[in-house]
C-alpha cells in the first residue's frame, strides 16, 4: 500500500489517541479485535513498534505542507474519535478535496465516513446546526459539498445505538447517517446491525462498521493498485504457494484461531485438496469444549473441521493410477482414516480401526484451505454437485444412513412398521429421508422440540410430526396411537442422543424394537433394564460411516434424491457460527464455504 494512508492519517488526536488507548487495552482484547489470530496481534504489534509513520507522529497540516500529490490514495480509519474532531477540521477537509479534485482513492471505515463533512467549506457551522437541532440550517450551510450525491455508508443508528449508548453510555447529539444525509450523501446501510458492507461510488469507498474491515481493505487495494498501475507488477497473491488460511485450536475451551499456517506437505501416498467447503458439526463444539477428551486427548492445534470436500490439487508419487486421481477432480474426504491392516479395515470398516485418525481432530482439518488426505480416503465425485451441498453428506449426510442401514438389515423396516426419528438437527433432516428411501413402506414418524425443525421433517416427507415440548411420555404415547393407530416404534433413529430424549425413545420402543443411537448430545443414559430384557429389544451404536455408505450417500446425491437444508458461512464467520450452533440456533447445517 502507499505510504499516503498511513502517514495522512497521522493527526495529532484520533489516530495518536487510538494508539496510546489500545496499547493499554489487555493482550487477548486486542487479539479479539484481530480476529481471535495471535499471529495478527504479532503482526499488529509489530507494525505499532515498527512503522515509521506510527512512531513519528505529524501533524495533518505538515503532510499537507509537505505536499500531497505523491499520495496515491487516503485511509481514515473507524474509532469514535473521527466523528468530533475529522468532521470539522479544516486540514482534513483540505486532503480530502485534494484526493476529490485528482480522483484518488478515497477509503472510509466506520466512523471515519463521517470526515467527509469537513470536505464543506462550513463543516464548522454545520456540525453546530445539527448539535442544536436544527436540519434545515444545517442543510444550508452543506450547499456546494462536493460529495452531495454520492453514494457512501457508515456506522449505523441502530449500530450506534449500542456501541455509544448501551456500552460508552456516551450521549449522542445526532446520528452520523442523519448528518450525512443531511448534507446530501446517498446513504446506504444494512438493515441487520454489524453485517459488513462496503460501498463504492466513483473514487470515495465507505464501510459501514468494523466488520467490513476486510472487503474495505481488498477494493481499497484493488483501487490504489489501479490508480498506481501496480497489479501487473504485484507477486501474485503474496505468500499464496506457501500459506493459507486455517482455523486452529491452540487451547480447549477457547475459540479457535483464524491463522495463516504453512500449506502442509503430503506424503507419497497422499493428495493435497484445496478445499472448497467445510460442514459445520456438533462435534466441533464438543471438540473445543473438550467432550472427547476423557476418550482421547488430542495435543494441540487442532485444526477443526471435518465434512471436507474440494479439489485434487496435488498428488503423491506412490498413489496408484488405477485409482484414476487427476488433478482438479471433486472430491469428498471419507473421514475415519485406519491403518488399512486390521480385521476392522480389511472389512471395509475403517473408521472404527482401532488405530484410525480423523481429519478435523489433529493437524489437519477442513477450516483450512489444503488438506493432505491419504488417496483411499478420497471419493471422487460429480462435478455437478455442489460443494456446499456435499460437504455435510460426509457426517451429517452419511452418519443416520448408516444408522438406516443397521435397522434395516436388522430386519426392522419394512410395510406395517413404524419407525420414530429422534431429533431433527443437522442429522435428523438426512435421516428422515433416508428411512423413507431405505424403509420399505414403513411409516416414518419425526418427534423433537423444535417446531422449525418438525417443519423440515414435514417438508422431506415424513408421515407425521410430533412436537415433545412439555409432554409426558404417555402423552407422546396417545399422540402416537392417534397418528399411526400404534403408540409404539419398531425402530427408532436417534440423531440427538439427548439422555431425557432416549428415556422417551426407550419408553415408546416396541417388542422386538431395535433402537440405533447416532447422537451424542448427553454423555450417559439411566434406562429401566427390565424392558429392554423382556421385549427383547436390540439397541445399535452407530458411528459415522466408512467408504461404501459414503460412496452410497454420493450415488444418491448424483441422482437427485436427497435434499439439503444449507446455511453458507465464510471462514472469517467460524466462531459465530460455533456460538450459533451451540445456542442449537442452526436449522439443517451450517457449512463453511472457501
Ligand atoms: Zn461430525
Ligand atoms: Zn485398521
């Protein structure tokens, strides 16, 4: 970037001011505000101790003075302090014409919008017509404002609303989008409160608030390198061969952090995928809660993720032609990795080797943009097919059909049975549909809380739905018996695993019922046992799946017949959506997309 952004925002009070606040501001605060990425708040720093423009401190008249014009554009970062001082300083108003009158790229975040009112000839008399109330006036004196017209965004009433009034408890004289309106802007702001948003309208590019920090930093680039003639000459994408963007837990109980990591190696009888999109799974939450680690106590990074599909990018010496691989197939990661030479492995169970590795619980997992994956554990698949559709087929997706499948061999499908599924998370949407395609006429019955969630069950085909929301098991029971004219299941998916759920699946099964549990919300179950001996009921664990059912899942996938309740995130949005998915706020399944 040029040295103008930089150096023209080095005013004797906002910017100086913000620097001397955030120093005192406690370590892991600051590596919040860097996006929870230690490596950032390394990168921060050193830029603070550094820079020769953050330790040499001028003021804006002097840049002026100095001279403009070997600037190739301007930054006037966020902070509260813009809104006070940059709106009505007469230096600030002359670097912004200058930038104006020679359409030079003229960047904004947050607060900072606001400073182009000083760009007014009265920005002063402005600025007081407004503090007292009073549009009209305030309208007057904008007359001849050179960014009348333009569309711009920034920090808005709402967004205002919590930061000053219910955080800084600060009171507001009047809100910067009214002011900005008034002079004449085009304002533009997002009806959801800190959703980013950047707008750009000939050389002045705004950004609304602090999370538009990333788009506002790539069209800003993007227009300094055309006002400069620099892309041709920029090194294509930095350090891209050699890093990438990964998510890593470096501690339990803490959010992971979103990190540049060197692109991993692969061994010979591996493919490097660049990944494209990443489901996001319960077991995610519960890897970072530490859940596993009474099981398996995994060493730090982790790098999560683990519904992974995307590209061939490059493949090992050793792995087989036959196998067909070529560089830019579709791919989807079969996630239980064996040692290929146990009884379990030789029977195409891989995933319950005793010495199997998961991707998204070591090293290496799917929030990251390479994976090296051992070529047997890939599927190609279907160019067709889309990324984010098929990523969750990997767990989600292949995790209730295998649970399917136990019932069925077991003989516990078919015309006359009811089977009841558990739960209608990211799981149960999948399960419903495969008891229909798998179930052999049986009646499929869907019971969870969720009302939302029942919805979609309704809409994937299943016979019937029942809320359990505050009902005794008798009740469910008679609800049941109405339903099906049975107040008992044959067989019953769980997808939750929740321990009062399985009291009632347990309650409601049938003699000779067979009860498969893929969910595993709760850690332990308390169950009568005499019921279980007496009516002879089979209960199956079942655990993710291996090459076949996920070879299967594809197969069904590629011939349209199953359907997808998505919710696409970006990488920067992980830890929201972790929160979010805790909170059981996800309907279908929130999946990552590179
Ligand atoms: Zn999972
Ligand atoms: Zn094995």
């Amino acid at each position: 970037m040029s040295a103008g952004p930089r150096q023209a925002c080095n005013d004797r009070s906002p910017r100086a001011l913000f620097t001397a606040t955030a120093l005192h501001i406690t370590e892991s605060i600051m590596i919040d505000h860097v996006g929870f990425s230690v490596s950032n708040y390394a990168r921060a720093k050193a830029f603070f101790a550094h820079d020769p423009a953050m330790n040499q401190v001028r003021t804006l008249r002097a840049v002026i003075e100095e001279g403009l014009d070997k600037y190739a554009g301007v930054f006037v970062p966020g902070g509260q302090a813009p809104a006070v001082d940059l709106m009505q300083d007469p230096d600030m108003g002359a670097i912004l014409r200058h930038f104006h009158e020679r359409a030079k790229p003229t960047a904004l975040l947050c607060h900072g919008p606001i400073a182009v009112v000083s760009a007014m000839p009265h920005a002063r008399e402005f600025r007081s017509a407004l503090i007292a109330g009073d549009v009209a006036t305030a309208k007057n004196w904008a007359e001849g404002w050179h960014y009348a017209g333009y569309k711009m965004t920034v920090f808005s009433n709402t967004e205002e609303k919590v930061v000053e009034e219910q955080i800084l408890h600060a009171k507001l004289y009047f809100n910067m989008v009214d002011a900005l309106q008034a002079a004449g802007g085009e304002v533009i702001t997002t009806t959801i409160d800190f959703e980013p948003n950047v707008i750009v309208d000939r050389e002045l590019i705004t950004g609304q608030n602090p999370r538009s920090d990333h788009p506002i930093a790539a069209k800003f680039v993007a227009a300094l390198d055309r006002a400069t003639g620099a892309a041709s000459s920029r090194a294509i994408g930095r350090d891209k061969e050699t890093h990438m963007k990964a998510a890593r837990m470096h501690e339990y109980g803490k959010p992971p952090v979103l990190e540049e990591v060197p692109v991993p190696d692969i061994q010979p009888d591996e493919i490097l995928v660049n990944v494209k999109a990443c489901g996001m799974c319960r077991s995610d939450v519960q890897l970072v809660d530490g859940y596993f680690r009474k099981y398996a106590d995994i060493p730090t990074p982790i790098t999560l993720g683990h519904e992974i599909t995307g590209i061939v990018h490059k493949i090992g010496g050793v792995v087989p032609k036959v196998a067909g691989f070529q560089e830019g197939d579709h791919v989807v990661v079969a996630p239980g990795w064996g040692d290929g030479v146990c009884r379990h492995c030789l029977v195409g169970n891989s995933h319950i080797c005793p010495n199997v590795r998961w991707p998204g619980f070591g090293p290496y997992g799917g929030f990251a943009e390479f994976i090296p994956v051992p070529a047997r554990y890939l599927i190609k698949v279907d160019k067709g097919l889309k990324f984010e559709q098929i990523a969750p087929l990997t767990d989600a997706g292949m995790t209730p059909y295998r649970g399917i499948k136990k019932l069925r061999d077991a003989g516990a499908l078919g015309p006359n049975r009811i089977v009841g599924v558990f739960g209608i998370g990211g799981l149960g949407g999948y399960a419903v549909q495969y008891a229909k395609l798998l179930g052999g006429g049986a009646t499929v019955v869907a019971f969870a809380r969720n009302s939302a969630k029942l919805a979609v069950a309704k809409e994937y085909g299943v016979d019937h739905i029942i809320s359990i929301t505050g009902k005794s098991p008798t009740d469910v029971s008679n609800e049941l018996s109405t339903a099906t004219g049975q107040g008992d299941l044959d067989a019953i998916i769980d997808c939750a695993g929740a321990p009062e759920m399985m009291q009632l699946g347990f309650s409601l099964l049938a003699t000779s019922g067979h009860y498969v549990n893929v969910g595993l919300v709760g850690d332990r179950i308390d169950i009568p046992l005499f019921p279980r001996v007496s009516r002879e009921q089979t209960f199956h664990g079942s655990y993710w799946g291996n090459n076949t059912d996920l070879t299967e899942v594809m197969a069904l996938a590629a011939e349209d017949k199953i359907r997808h309740t998505i919710k696409i995130f970006r990488f920067d949005q992980i830890n929201e959506h972790i929160e979010l998915l805790r909170a059981g706020e996800i309907v279908g399944r929130a999946v990552m997309k590179f």
